[in-house]
C-alpha cells in the first residue's frame, strides 16, 4: 500500500463518514459577521479578527476545556430566530458536502438553540429537521440527527427533551445523547431517561471519557446502553473500560483536534488514536465542532496520517466504521457503505 505522504485535498477528496459533528459548533464565521452586523449585536463586526478569537480557538489560546467552551458563549448569541436556525442548519450539511462527506449525523442541543428567545423545544425540533431534510436533498449527503442533552441540566428537561425526540423518530431524529462536563456531573441520574428512550427505539450514544475518566465510560455503557461513546480517550485509565468496549463492540467517536484545543490531550501527548486501533477498539474520526476548531473532517484524516502515523488501510477502516456503526436501518447502511468501499479501494491502494 502507498504510504507516501499525501495532501490535504487527497484527504479532501475521499467519501467520509461523520458521527459526531454539533450543529451549534458549526456556524460560518462569514454568516456570523453577517448576522452580527445586520441584528447590531455588541461583537467587533468591524475587526473580523477578533470575532473570530471569540468564537474559534486560536493557536495562543491555553489549551483548556475553560478556553474551549468559552467560544460557545459568543456562539449562542445568534440562535434568535426560525430562519437563522434553518440556515445554520442547511450550511452545516452544506459544508460537509464541499468536504465530501457521504454521511453525517449531525447533533443538536434543542435548550441550546432554544434558549436566546425562549422558542418551544418542539418547534425548534421541526425546524432543524425541515431543513436537513431540504439540505440532504441538495447537497446530496444523507444527513440523520442527534438530539442531545446537558449533564448540568435538570433530568426533567432531559425526560422533555427525550420524548420529543422519541415522537420525531424516524422522521429525521434517531438518536440521543448526553453531553457536558462529565467532571462535575454523573450520568446515572440521566439513566430512567436514557433507558426509557432506548426501549422506544431511540439509538444511543453518550460523551465519556473526554473530562472524566474511564470509569464514565464503562457508566455509558453499562448503565445508559451506550452503543457509542463520544470521545473515550481516556479509555486506557481503566482496563476494565477497554475490556467491556471490546466485548460489546462498543464505537468510539474520536475528534483529534478538539482533544488537543480543549486540553483533554497535552500538547506535547501523543494522541491515544493509534493505541485504540491497535487495543481491538472500533474508532471513528470526526471534527466534533468544525467551526471552532476551524476545522474539516478531511483535516482530521491528515492528522491522523500524517501527524500521528495512522496507515492509510487503516484509515478505510475508520471511515467504513463510521458506517456500520451509524444508527441508520440495516438497508440504508449497507448501500451506502457498498458505495463508500468501492471508492475507497479505488483511492487507496
């Protein structure tokens, strides 16, 4: 296999896979300077630079999940009516399909998008489902959402939460997840929730082991039914957490760069990717939130190869995982990872 260095447009010119993209990560700077100017918000829309330090992480930014959070702060401002979610919403499956991504499933906070003028959670459910469903027709990439909850919120917003999205099944929704700072915040007051939904039919994937250890992940697993983990680099603090992701073929939903900028992985680390690969853990790559990270998921294949050494064989393998471990019905999945395959041996020798 050809294992020479490659560039960033031969990365960009692979079919992909995402499983874990955050549409309130997503925004367009140029549509944020827009919104910003036309609303007469009280952000720098004269000195785009210094928006852009508001709302994407720089490279003197301390590498802290204080620091990467920050951005969201900014970042919510602009969630203050119907059409700008719509709109965000359709240039996030738009950018994916500029990166070819063949797949995506794109995560949603409803309290997040709701919050700035108080929008009913429903509503603004309906919305980002019209407009993936008018975005995957035109741009061509098969687009599925994930409602997402927040450690920090009450389980009662999560109960709102999940049954909305247990109502919207199959009609643009098929999964939930629960996100936030997992340091500060259990998963096993969330488990009535989760598991109630998993009953209904709702597929489930959590963050763990990002800013909390292991043993978070083996609480995903065991106690919220966990068929993805978000992030799990730190997997490797407990062997019992390796052990169990193994037996249960548990995915893991990897984002390199968001590791390294939200300070989960030390600058001068070596990034567990290789090791999860090499250990029998099923790994996928993802960007997690591209437009703070100012990022593509194409940049993320280059990092896995050319910075951290991951074979180009086995990057095949964590874009075709993406496939078979989406939440897409068994014939859905199977087309689509046919065509995926196919064009990967062609590009990859």
């Amino acid at each position: 296999m050809d294992n020479a260095p490659k560039s960033k447009e031969f990365y960009k010119s692979l079919p992909k896979v995402e499983l874990h993209r955050h549409l309130e990560g997503s925004l367009r700077l140029s549509t944020m300077l827009e919104l910003a100017h036309a609303w007469g918000l009280n952000l720098p829309v004269a000195d785009p630079p210094r928006l852009r330090a508001m709302v994407q992480v720089q490279s003197s930014d301390p590498p802290t999940s204080t620091n990467f959070l920050s951005k969201f702060e900014t970042l919510r401002l602009f969630f203050r009516s119907q059409e700008v979610i719509s709109r965000v919403t359709r240039e996030a499956v738009a950018d994916a399909a500029a990166d070819n991504v063949r797949y995506m499933e794109l995560r949603f906070t409803p309290v997040a998008l709701s919050n700035a003028k108080k929008f009913p959670l429903g509503e603004v459910m309906d919305w980002v489902i019209a407009s993936t469903q008018q975005a995957e027709h035109d741009f061509g990439v098969t687009t599925r959402l994930i409602a997402s909850v927040n450690r920090h919120e009450s389980v009662s917003i999560a109960e709102q939460v999940a049954s909305l999205a247990v109502e919207r099944l199959n009609k643009g929704i098929i999964g939930l997840d629960l996100a936030g700072a997992e340091g500060k915040f259990p998963a096993q007051p969330f488990e009535g929730v989760f598991k109630e939904a998993c009953k209904a039919g709702m597929r489930i994937t959590i963050h763990a082991g990002e800013w909390g250890g292991a043993e978070n992940i083996i609480e995903a697993i065991e106690l919220l039914n966990a068929e993805r983990i978000g992030h799990g680099v730190r997997v490797f603090e407990n062997p019992n957490a390796v052990a169990l992701a193994c037996e249960r073929g548990t995915t893991f939903e990897v984002c390199p760069t968001s590791n390294y900028q939200s300070g989960v992985i030390a600058p001068h680390e070596h990034h567990p990717l290789p090791r999860m690969i090499e250990s029998g853990l099923c790994v996928t790559l993802n960007t997690d939130d591209p437009s703070i990270s100012n990022i593509a998921l194409s940049d993320e294949c280059f990092l896995a190869c050319e910075r951290l050494a991951m074979p180009l064989d086995q990057l095949k393998t964590t874009i075709t995982n993406g496939i078979k471990a989406s939440f897409l019905p068994n014939g859905s999945r199977e087309t689509i990872l046919h065509q995926i395959h196919h064009e990967l041996a062609g590009a990859i020798q």
